[in-house]
C-alpha cells in the first residue's frame, strides 16, 4: 500500500497539517463486539451487536530538516505569523514547520475536547471522517539533530445531540413529526461583538481578546478594508478569532 497523503485538521480545517513524512504503515482496527453466552439446552450462542468505533493507528516522524522522502513540500503547512502565541496553523506552501510546531498543533486540539477531521489518501484506501484523538505519544531522535518520532491513535467520532421527548397525550397516539435538527458539525462557532460608541479595533482587541496588537487580526476575519478602519458605524457586528 502506497501513502500520498495523511491530513489532520481542526475546527472545519480552519487549522490543518499535512504529515510531511507519510507512516509506513495505517493500522485500522474495527470489532463487531459481539457476544458469546451459554444457554442451557442450546450451548454456546453468540449474539451480534453494534461494531465498535474504528480506531486508526500510525507512527512517524517530525522531520527537522527537508530529507528527501518529505512529501508533498509544495503545500506543506505553516505557522501563520502574529503577536498571539497560540497562532493558528495553516496550508501555506514552501515552508516546513518545526517538529515542535506539529507537537503543539495536536497537543492544542486535543485539549479543546472537540473532534478533529482526519483523511487518509493511499492507492487502496480513502477515508475523510471526523474523529477524536485517543493518544498522542512523542520524544525527540537522539542524535537526529531535532528529529520528532511520534505515535497516535484514533477514534471514529460520532455527532449527537439531545433529543427533547414529548409527552404523548393519549396512549397509541403518534407524536407529531418535529423539524429534524440541524446536522452537527466539527466548526467551533466564532464569537462575535457588537460595536458600540467610542470604540477601535485595537481597542476591542484589547478587551476581548487581551491583547490591542491582535487589532489586524480582527480586520483580517471581517474583510475591513484600511479605509474603513476608522468609519466601522456603531452597532456593526465584528467576528472575533
């Protein structure tokens, strides 16, 4: 089986990272979960439930310089630059990250307790599904010069959500059909603020997001022009990174 490309992302790939060296091999475990029990007169009988969520597995490294067998460097990804040290990672082209910046991208997400999107791209096998990270195990090559050996694994992911149960009025009366809910998604929803009087877009930085510096990142997310920095009318709705 020939890998050509292993994608993670986060947050409706709004932070994504291509693995520059692809692993050599993508373990996929899947388990009908079944059940065996004895019964007396008919010995053993095995009952079939639901399959267990899919796990995948894989190991790799974290390269800290341009070997050859990186792979598809023309959109490896990088550090978007800004004063925030929590910056988002992203598709670029041309620049390899350091291995710690593909440690801190997964250790972020995984403390966000929210799915990541994952696809695999082999000659075989193609799967794009949403799953949660299980283990993400890591330590530096000695003498590789930086050099990041990693393992990880994961798991299926489903969407839920809780549904309100209606009281029936009489009994072998159907319920009314309701609206089937909105299908959920892995985007975190962003936050937003209204302008008021008085207000820049430093000074919203500032107070939403703690940092003043962080203005041009707002503009950035709203598409304001730098003509229209200082004619944003009251009561404009901002979106907030």
């Amino acid at each position: 089986m020939r890998v050509y490309a292993v994608e993670l992302s986060f947050n409706n790939k709004a932070e994504a990272i291509i693995l520059p060296v692809n692993p050599q091999s993508m373990e996929i475990s899947e388990t009908g979960n079944g059940s065996t029990y004895d019964v007396m007169g008919l010995g053993q009988v095995n009952v079939i439930k639901d399959r267990e969520l899919t796990e995948y597995s894989f190991s790799s490294i974290f390269p800290a310089v341009e070997y050859s067998f990186v792979t598809g460097f023309n959109d490896l990804p990088k550090v978007v630059e800004g004063e925030n040290s929590e910056d988002k990672v992203n598709l670029a082209e041309g620049q390899l990250l350091k291995p710690v910046e593909y440690v801190k991208a997964i250790e972020r997400w995984m403390a966000t307790k929210r799915p990541i999107r994952f696809i695999f791209v082999s000659d075989t096998y193609y799967i794009n599904t949403p799953v949660s990270i299980e283990s993400f195990q890591w330590k530096e090559v000695a003498g590789s010069g930086g050099d990041i050996e990693y393992s990880i694994t994961l798991k299926k992911f489903v969407f839920y959500a809780a549904r309100k149960i209606e009281k029936l009025k009489s009994v072998g009366k159907a319920a009314p059909n309701k609206a089937v809910p909105p299908r959920p998604t892995d985007k975190v929803q962003p936050k937003t603020y209204k302008m008021i009087a008085g207000d820049t877009l430093w000074k919203i930085a500032k107070t939403q997001l703690g940092d003043g510096a962080r203005w041009k990142e707002i503009q950035k997310l709203n598409s304001i022009q730098d003509a229209e920095i200082t004619k944003l009318p009251v009561g404009k709705v901002l979106k907030l990174p």
